[in-house]
C-alpha cells in the first residue's frame, strides 16, 4: 500500500470531528494518527514539500498564549497540504474592546474557517468552543489540562526509534503537577501499553498520580537504569516564585541529565524533551546535543503529526459532518 494509501485509509475509518485531547480517544485512534502522520513524513523530504489534500480549506490559528513551535508547526502543516492560513493575534482583535471569545470564534468562522486551531491558559476552553461553532476544533494546549499534538509527536518519535510502544518504560521527568503535555502523554502510552514512570520532586510530582496507572519516584538514579525512554519536561521559572522547591540549582543537582546519568541508563536511552529547553537546568548542553537525544527529531515528527491530524478533521469536513464529539 501507498504512503497516500495509508492516509486515505485512516481518513475514511477516522470519525471524530474534533482533536479536544487524548484521554478521549482510543489505542486504535491514536494509532491511526500516527500511521496517517507516516505517510505524510515523507513530505518533508520531497524537492516540493506540498501536496493538495487540503486545497480550498482555511485554517485559523487562535493563539491566547505565546508560542514558536507549536504555532509555526500548524502553519507549516497546513501550508503543506495546501491550506490557506490566517493567525489570529487576540490582543489586536475585538477582544480588547470587549467582545466575547465566543463570538470572536463564530465571526472568524462566517469568514469561511474550516479548522481552528487553539491555544488558552484556561482548561477546557477547545471544548467549549467545540459547542459552539461547526468547524473542527483541534487543541493546540488548554491550560494544565492537555497538548495532544505534542504528546503524539512524541509518540512517533519513540516508535521511529524502538519500532513500538507497547513494553516500553518511559519516564516523564520534571513538573508533572502543572504540565499539560504530561497528562496527554500519559493518556496515550498507556493505552499504548507502555509502562509510566513519574519522577521530579514530591511538590511537582504529588501523590495520586498512581489513579492513572503510573509508578510515581521521587529518586532519579534508581529509575534510570531501567528506562528506555526520559521526557524531560521543563522547569517552569514562574513556578519558582511559589516555593515548590528550594531551588533551581538544587533541582538540577538531583534531576538535570548529565553525562554521568546518562551512563547510569541503557546504552539506547532514548531522550526527548518538548521545548523550550533550559540548557543547565533540566539537561546540559552535551546531553541535548548527544548521540541519545531525539529533540530535534520531534520537531520534525511534530510537523507530520499535525499535516495528520489537519487531514483526519478535514476528511470529517468533507463527509459533512456536523455533530460534536
């Protein structure tokens, strides 16, 4: 079967008109996303990186946070699937003179939107604009609750590496308290079948974390010979402020990877890290830019996991879909 074949396949079985988050969504939609997000990987190696499936679609970009590689990545994506693009700055809009959020989205979607892709610090905020306009939504991170475009990038990236997921021991490292693309990781490797590991210190990595499966570790070097896979999650500064440990440099002595905990894990240790990274904090520069890093891998997988989802929604689109997931 063709790369094309595969995408057309998965489109056809695909049935939700919305990507809300992962919790939702089952192992065999999940994997479908990520074998539909193969066959458009190759894009990316092409002398002319574009193809039609979207031609005609409008896809808005609603950013209520600041980003880079989330946002450029959607524009990228939809721009190779020959997509027209629009982003929408919220502190220039009609917002600043009062106007709802939701009839801000339902006065972009009369301009002819298709797929809103969303952004907000509050939880929720995709799926309640789902409710209220009937272009596909897709959540681009909701606060603290999900980011599921990145946690299937990083999914893709580990099976390119290991060739599966199922089996696997994969450590979040960091602030899993307050860290969306932790919950949606969690969601997918599980029903993936891989085994959770949650490590960083009791403030950032309470109890009650194992309702979800996971085996909760405060000790790094104990875990780490019997990982195959470390995400690396990000310090969040403004958390520092709150007291949640003592201190940054106190943090890094006992969860940075460095050379030497790389030596405490496998050979193949597999490192991943979503962005953006705090070189000397969460990880030194010579472990970011070693032979066991995958980060600028996932930045790739990123942008064919989202040319994947855009095609997924937009084949519900053209089956005139109109109930809400």
């Amino acid at each position: 079967m063709t790369a094309t074949n595969h995408a057309e396949s998965a489109a056809a079985a695909w049935t939700r008109k919305h990507l809300l988050g992962l919790e939702e969504l089952s192992a065999e939609e999940i994997t479908a996303i990520l074998d539909t997000a193969e066959s458009f990987a190759e894009v990316s190696t092409r002398s002319r990186k574009k193809v039609p499936a979207l031609q005609g679609r409008i896809v808005f970009n609603l950013f209520f946070e600041n980003s880079t590689r989330t946002r450029t990545s959607f524009s990228l994506a939809a721009k190779r699937l020959s997509a027209d693009t629009q982003d929408f700055t919220a502190s220039a809009s009609s917002l600043s003179k009062g106007e709802s959020f939701i009839d801000t989205a339902r006065n972009i979607e009369a301009m002819g939107a298709d797929i809103m892709v969303i952004r907000h610090p509050t939880p929720g905020t995709p799926h309640l604009l789902a409710q209220h306009v009937d272009c596909a939504i897709i959540n681009a991170g909701d606060g603290a609750h999900e980011h599921p475009t990145q946690a299937l990038l990083d999914l893709m990236t580990i099976r390119r590496a290991r060739g599966r997921i199922e089996g696997l021991t994969v450590c979040l490292l960091g602030d899993i308290a307050h860290s969306r693309v932790a919950r949606s990781n969690i969601h997918a490797l599980k029903k993936l079948g891989a085994h959770v590991i949650l490590c960083g210190p009791p403030t950032l990595v309470p109890r009650g974390w194992e309702r979800f499966g996971c085996e909760v570790v405060h000790q790094l070097d104990e875990v780490l010979p019997r990982c195959d896979v470390m995400n690396v999650l990000r310090i969040q500064f403004e958390r520092q402020q709150r007291g949640l440990f003592p201190s940054v440099s106190e943090y890094s002595q006992f969860y940075m990877m460095t050379q030497d905990r790389i030596r405490l894990g496998k050979p193949d240790l597999l490192l991943l890290a979503p962005g953006p990274i705090n070189r000397g904090v969460e990880l030194t520069p010579e472990v970011a830019d070693g032979p066991n890093s995958a980060i600028l891998d996932q930045v790739a997988n990123g942008l064919a996991i989202r040319m994947a989802v855009l095609y997924l929604l937009s084949g519900r689109i053209d089956a005139g879909s109109r109930h809400r997931d």
